[in-house]
C-alpha cells in the first residue's frame, strides 16, 4: 500500500496503515505531535502504536526542536544481523546446549559481566576509537557520571523485555545471527534526566502533552542533549557489535569442524535522532520504532519470537522521510498478553523453536503482536525484502 494521510492534522500524517486499525490513544498522540510549532512533517509506520511519550512507529521531523521523549528512553535501541557461512546441515539435532553457551557468554535481564568486555580481545572487533567514545563519557550529564562503571559493565549485555538474540535459517538455509538491544542502563537514565529537564523549560509550559517538551536549536540545553544523545547511541551500537562478536566466538567454538566465516554486520538503530535534509531544509529526524530506509540501505525488520524476521534495502522514499518500521510492532500491551495468554499458548505458538516458554516471558509470545507479513505487506513502497529469516534459537532476557 501507499500512505493515506490523517485528515485534519496541523502538518502533513502520512500513514502506512490502516487509520481504522491504529488505537484511538495512539491517534491523538499522532494529532498531538503536529501541533508542535517546530514540526515539519510526520511519517507513521504499519507496526504504529501507543507508546509512552510518543507514539511508536513514528518519524517526527522538526526543524531547530528535537523532543527527547519521542525519542524513548532505550535511546540507540536497534538491530544487528549477520550471514555466517553455516548451513542447516551443519546444525546438531540437539540445540538446547548451543542455546545454553549463547547465554553463558552474554548476560541477559538485569545481568553485567564480571569485568569489562576488553574489545582488544574479541575476534575482528574494531577498536579504533574506543579510548576516545570512554573519554567522552566526562562530558556527559553530571546526574549520571556516577554511573560510569555501571555502563562499563553491562557493555556487551542483552537486557530483558523485547531485546533478544536469534540464530535463524533463511530460505537458502543459509545461518543468521541477529540481535535486538540498545543503551541499557546508561540510555536510560540520560534520556529520564534530559526529559525532566526539558518539561521545565518555559516555552513547554503551554503544551497539549508534557511528554511532548522539547529542546530548541542555539541553547545550552540543546546542546548538553544532542551531546548526550549523541554517546548514547554510539553506546547502544558498540553495545550490539561486542554482543555480536562474543555471539561468533561462541559459533566458533561450537563449529569448529564447519570453521564457519562471517558476512560483515548490519546494524541499525530504530530510536534515535538523525539530521537530515527534506525539500531543501535541515530537519532534526526522530525514529521511534521506525528504521532508516535510504535507497540501498540495509535494515533488519524483525517479528516475534515464533515469526520470521527480514533483512531489507530501503527504497528511499521521501514521503516517509526515508523510513520504514522497525518491526512487527504490538497489538496488545504486556499486561493484556500476561491476562490472555498461558505459558501453554506460548509453548504452543513457539513450537520448532529452542527458546523460554515460561510465564517469565509470556508477554512476548507471537500473538501479542502484529502479523509481520501485513507489516511487511503495507511498506512495499519503502522496503524491498533482500532475506527471510525463520528462528530456530530464540534467547530472551
């Protein structure tokens, strides 16, 4: 499908779903955003839902405002995949021992390493600028530096809710490794702190939702935030590509007869904020939920755990300011999944794949969700599918 857009919004709604189909609470955030006086345009994406502070699935495009809680506080929150030269072939009958070292060697939920990952250490791992992103640690909010060794620690660590990792075979049977994680702690507390501070500031006092505060260009707070923002995410990136080296030293090891090789990483953000140029004018671009889809750009557009995910290239269109969802995108919220579905009904929903099927993470069960095909279906004109991905290995926090 094309856009339809939302009829009587301030500024241009272009929507890649079904208007019918999105919450009503949802909507209304969609209206509020564009009575901002800053925003230039909105683009909302078919996994579109409420979201605290914003709405996820949308592309807020601004011009001198950036607005930190339509950013979430998972601040760099992505993706990151990789082809390995296995195949299905190569797999043991077996996989609960393959799940099991994947977990010994990445913590996951609240867990940090005993010591910081040393990048020097890890096979293929880049370390060109690694002392100097540390460095710049000093120049962040003084409410968090406290934090520093906190962050040192949980670097390399998956975290709990949706984040998760993945070994999937795609059509070719062909083995992938994906992973879904962000800025943990550090992002957090960062985006929490520059929120408060923006819901104080005298030019948000007249807003229609408190959560909508923004920072404006040439002040000092702008400045701390883009500064902050801007670590947080390289954080949330260093985060997944530490996960995705100790994530091949385990296939290594457990392949040794195969000496399985790997495809160079793609890695995207899907909460974050870029600038960009639109119609000849300089925009402060907001993803929430949404991945950039430049043209030939390579993006990860995961489902659940019992869907396929896939591996795309953007088609570069402007209309949806060069984006495309970040997923499959909730139906339902966490705790209505908790009070509809059983730890039955996740076994069920999951079956072929080696994966929790406890209470613990009923929340996440493949119903809570939209069908990633209709998602995928409804963005033909912004993606085109490269890979499909089915897990057989699903490790959540």
């Amino acid at each position: 499908m094309s856009y339809v857009e939302v009829p009587g919004a301030k500024v241009p709604i272009r929507m890649w779903a079904d208007p019918a189909s999105v919450e009503d609470v949802a909507m209304q955030q969609l209206r509020n955003v564009s009575t901002l006086p800053w925003i230039k345009g909105l683009a909302v994406m078919p996994d579109v839902h409420y979201g605290k502070g914003a709405t996820v699935g949308s592309v807020i495009a601004m011009h001198g405002a950036v607005c930190p809680a339509a950013v979430g506080v998972d601040i760099g929150c992505g993706m990151s995949a990789v082809r390995t030269s296995l195949t299905a072939n190569d797999l043991p009958g077996d996989l609960s021992r393959l799940r099991s070292k994947v977990e010994e060697a990445i913590p996951v939920g609240r867990g940090m390493h005993d010591s910081p990952v040393d990048p020097g250490r890890l096979h293929g791992f880049a370390t060109g600028g690694w002392d100097d992103f540390w460095g710049r640690f000093d120049g962040v909010a003084d409410a968090v530096r406290f934090r520093r060794e906190r962050a040192a620690l949980q670097m390399g660590t998956l975290g709990s809710g949706n984040h998760y990792i993945e070994l999937l075979l795609d059509s070719e049977g062909i083995v992938w490794l994906t992973l879904h994680s962000g800025s943990r702690n550090i992002g957090k507390e960062l985006a929490e702190f520059h929120i408060g501070v923006a819901q104080k500031l005298p030019h948000n006092q007249g807003l229609v939702d408190r959560d909508l505060a923004v920072f404006v260009s040439d002040t000092p707070q702008m400045a701390a935030y883009r500064n902050d923002l801007y670590w947080a995410q390289e954080y949330a990136k260093h985060n997944r590509a530490i996960m995705m080296a100790l994530l091949q030293d385990v296939i290594r090891k457990e392949f040794k007869k195969a000496k399985p090789t790997f495809e160079p990483e793609i890695s995207c953000h899907h909460n974050y904020v870029a600038e960009e140029r639109y119609e000849g004018m300089d925009l402060l671009v907001t993803r929430k939920g949404a991945i950039r889809a430049g043209s030939g750009e390579y993006g990860i557009i995961p489902g659940s755990m019992g869907t396929s995910s896939y591996i795309v290239k953007g088609l570069g269109n402007e209309k949806a300011f060069n984006s495309a969802s970040h997923g499959a995108g909730r139906r339902m919220s966490r705790s209505a999944a908790k009070r509809r579905f059983s730890a039955k009904d996740l076994e069920e929903q999951t079956r072929g794949v080696e994966c929790r099927k406890d209470s613990g993470v009923v929340d996440e069960i493949p119903g809570a969700y939209k069908p990633i095909e209709q998602v995928m279906g409804q963005q033909r004109d912004l993606v085109e599918v490269v890979a499909k991905l089915k897990q057989f290995i699903c490790v959540k926090g």
